[in-house]
C-alpha cells in the first residue's frame, strides 16, 4: 500500500506556483506572452499577500525561491527582447 504523499506547507504550495509560473514564462518566445504571465504572477502574488501574510519561510525556502526568481527573471528577459544581460562596455581610454 502506498502512502499518500506528505502535505504541501502554505510556502510549499507558493514555491510551487512560482516554478510553475517559472515554466510558462521560460516557454514564451514574445513579450504578449510574457505580460500574459506577468499578469498572472502579479494576480497570485497580491492574494498570496492579502492570504498569508503571516507565513515565515525557513532559509532553505528562501533559497529555492531566489534559485526559481533568477531563473524567472532570465526568461522574462529573453521573452522581452532583451537577451541575457550583457557586461557593460569597458569605459574609454
């Protein structure tokens, strides 16, 4: 017999839709999509703020989450036109 698997905390559940919403934004190839997903994420984080408020992540949480967010934040620079972020020119001589 299997055993159900564990119960998500309220902050696994969020990390979760971050990756989630991570995955969508990673598969736009245009900026409509990527506002499309941006809409999306602004949506969910306004609840998540009104709706848990009071939730304390643990610092391996909070590590996930950055690891996600940069990764977020990569695509939805490539989906915006902007390419990964370049060095800035050396300065002139």
């Amino acid at each position: 017999m299997r055993q159900a698997p564990p119960e998500r905390s309220a902050i696994g559940e969020a990390i979760a839709k971050l990756e989630e919403l991570t995955d969508d934004m990673c598969a736009c190839t245009d900026r409509t999509c990527a506002d499309t997903v941006t809409q999306e994420m602004t949506r969910w984080s306004t609840e998540m703020a009104k709706d848990h408020a009071d939730l304390k992540p643990t610092a391996e949480e909070i590590e996930e989450a950055t690891r996600i967010s940069e990764r977020l934040s990569k695509c939805m620079m490539a989906a915006m036109g902007y390419g990964a972020p370049s060095t800035p020119p050396p300065p002139p001589p």
